[in-house]
C-alpha cells in the first residue's frame, strides 16, 4: 500500500444526515424483519459494533451510503425453543441486504440470536463490556441491556484480548493473499483490513495494560497518554505506535481517507502484531514449555483444550471424526484447535514479508509446510504454495472458530 494507492470517495461523518438516514433505515429493516419472523417471541434487537457506537467507516459514493464492516445484531428472544437457527437469522440477514441496497444503502448484516438468559450470565468479555456500555436497543424491552451483569474493563480476561489480536491477525491473512512485490495498489477491503489490525492491536495492549477504553476514539487517547507518560513496557515505541493508531482512528471515523496509508506502514503492522503475539503470549499463563514456544502455542488451561476438542467434534459429521481421533488426540495434548489454528495463522503471516517477496511455495519453505500439520481440518490435497496454505488455514478459522468461544 503506497502511495500508489488508488483513490477513494471523500470521507463522511457520522452525523451527516445521509448516514444518520441510513443508520436509522438499517435498524427499522431489521427490526420489522424480526418481528416478522419471532412475532411474541421477540425480547429485544440490539445494535452493537462500532455502528452502534456511530464509529462506522462509511463512505457516500454516486448517491449510495456504503457502511464498511457489519452492521452487527443480537435479537434476544423469550423462548429458547423458539430461537433462530442459524440459517434463519442467515436468512434475515440476507433480506435486509437487498432491502436496503433497494435504499441505495450498501451494507453487511450480522444476526446473532440469545436468551435473555445469556445476558444475565455474561461473564466479563470485550463483547459484553461494550455490549452494555455502548449497545443500542432499536427494538423491545428498552431496559434489557441493564440484566447485564457490571463488570470493570480491568476485570476482562487477558485471554480474550489476544484472541482478539489472533482473529484479526488471521483475518487480515486471508486478505494477504492478493499481496504481490511488482504491485503497490490492493483493494479497498484489504486497506480496511490493515486499520482494523491496528485499531485491534490497541486494543488488545489496553487490556494487558489495564487501561481499556469502550470506543476507538477513547483507546487512541489512552494511548497517546500512555506515550507521553514513558513509564509503562510494552514490546515496542510506544508513541510511534500510537501515531500510527491515531492515522487508522481518524480512517475508521470518516476523517481522513486511505490516501494516508502507505506500504511501510502495512508492513510495520505485521511488525507490530508479532511482537505484541509474542509479549502477550507470555503474559498469559506464564512463561510457555519449549515446545510451545517453538509451534508458536501459548499456555493454556486443561479446561480450554477439552471444550475447545468437544466443540470441534460437535462440528463435524461422524465419518470426520473417525478419519481424524488419532491426529486430534495428537495435537489435543499439546493445545485446544483454536490454539492450534492461531499458531498456524500468525505465523505464516509474521512470514509474511519474505513470502511476498520470493512469492515462495510451500514445498520450497519446509517450515511453512510444517505449519499445515497443526490444522485440525484438512483438505484432501496438499497446498503447492503459501497462498493456497492460508486458504486452508482460513477455512479452519471459518469453520471452527467464528461464532464460538470454545
């Protein structure tokens, strides 16, 4: 990404009348959808996610309102057995996308279905902090929000702040794979990838520091504080990393464009990610075993391991699980599979810079192969380069870990 990269519409805040239109034609959609399909059994729709927040990117291009990222739900229900399959709340989504691009309003959906249950008994989470600070019922019981529990954000698990770094790491993986070293222009959804890695990296580092904000304008003010005040350790310059947060902050709030991005920085936050991976690592548990420092694994209770192996089981049809219990009891005594599929995917993305640049196969890079073997799924022919490899790492990431905490 440099300064090569292509043009971009002028950016738009939040509170323009065009946005505020379409945020608001976003949620009554979904609101009468739902009521369509859960009729009395409908408790409550939630807006959560950086739109809730008025934190979406957003972009006005030819008369069309273009919102980057999901436009995130939760539609709790009374009854459990009433809930939504997935395919339903899929389904919803899916008609509300045409709906509103009808509306000249170009926008992903996410629906996710509870109980009212699940919300008294959250446990403290990033999602459940910012779900109660900054949700935003457009739907139902206006009050539902307060049976979630008070928890401070110093009570957040560190865990879940470098899970959060993991999936953002991976999930800017799969865009990686466009990357080529006679080209500086990517697309847009890769651009947008990169400001969501750094915006994510300050996150995950304010909870290890204690120090987490609910929205990205207040993280990128805890950190240029933190940077004036020198005193706190972390695993590289903290005011440079903090100036480059504040350039993606002001990106993710519609007030500058992607013009300001350029290639060094893409590649310092795949810098930056390896060595927050790696400090973050060793916070957790302790100090890792020499084999897990040396696969990449980070310490982690018993407990972990077997829920996240009996979640895996629960996912696949019988056939699966007869074809892999040798090589899951294997890797299940070293890791649960999300620790197994965060180790792959980070480290063939801190890889990465040599990778682009010799365009290496897999079979040529003995180590990268070697990353394969820890993926709990896979294909039925082996990945000829790095590419095809973080494919089937990212099929491994959509399959088991996306939409479970196990």
């Amino acid at each position: 990404m440099a300064s090569g990269a292509k043009s971009v519409p002028p950016p738009y805040l939040v509170e323009s009348p065009s946005v505020r239109h379409a945020k608001s034609e976003i949620c009554s959609t979904v609101a009468a959808l739902c009521r369509e399909n859960c009729g009395a059994n409908l408790r409550a729709l939630i807006l959560t996610g950086s739109l809730a927040r008025d934190e979406a990117s957003v972009q006005i291009k030819e008369g069309e309102v273009r919102v980057q990222g999901d436009a995130d739900f939760l539609l709790v229900v009374n009854r459990p057995k009433h809930q939504l399959a997935s395919s339903d709340g899929d389904l919803i989504a899916k008609r509300a996308k045409r709906i509103l691009s009808e509306q000249r309003i170009a926008c992903q959906v996410g629906l996710g279905t509870v109980t009212s249950r699940y919300l008294s008994r959250l446990t403290p989470h990033i999602f459940g902090f910012e779900l109660k600070h900054s949700g935003h019922v457009v739907a139902g019981d206006p009050r539902i929000l307060s049976s979630i529990p008070n928890f401070d954000a110093r009570d957040i698990p560190l865990h879940d702040a470098w899970c959060l770094l993991c999936n953002r790491v991976t999930e800017q993986l799969e865009m990686a794979r466009e990357l080529r070293c006679d080209r500086d222009v990517v697309s847009e959804a890769t651009m947008y990838g990169m400001v969501k890695l750094y915006l994510d990296m300050a996150t995950s580092l304010l909870v290890f520091l204690r120090a987490y904000k609910p929205s990205y304008s207040e993280r990128c003010q805890e950190l240029l504080r933190l940077a004036r005040g020198n005193s706190t350790t972390v695993p590289f310059a903290l005011d440079e990393f903090a100036t480059y947060v504040g350039i993606c902050t002001d990106i993710k709030l519609n007030r500058a464009g992607n013009s300001c991005i350029t290639r060094d920085m893409w590649w310092k936050a795949v810098e930056y990610a390896a060595a927050l991976w790696s400090w973050e690592r060793d916070r957790l548990n302790g100090v890792p075993n020499r084999y897990q420092r040396l696969h990449g694994l980070a310490p982690e209770p018993l407990s972990c391991i077997l829920r996240g192996w009996a979640s895996v089981i629960r996912r696949q049809n019988w056939r699966d699980t007869r074809a892999n219990v040798g090589r899951w009891f294997r890797l299940g005594l070293r890791g649960s599979p999300r620790n197994h599929i965060y180790s792959a995917s980070t480290r063939l993305f801190f890889q990465l810079r040599h990778l682009v640049s010799s365009d290496a196969t897999a079979e040529q890079n003995g180590n990268v192969i070697a990353l394969r073997r820890q993926l709990p799924l896979l294909s039925t022919q082996e990945p000829l380069s790095w590419r095809e490899l973080a494919v089937e790492v990212s099929t491994n990431y959509r399959e088991l870990l996306v939409s479970t905490r196990s």
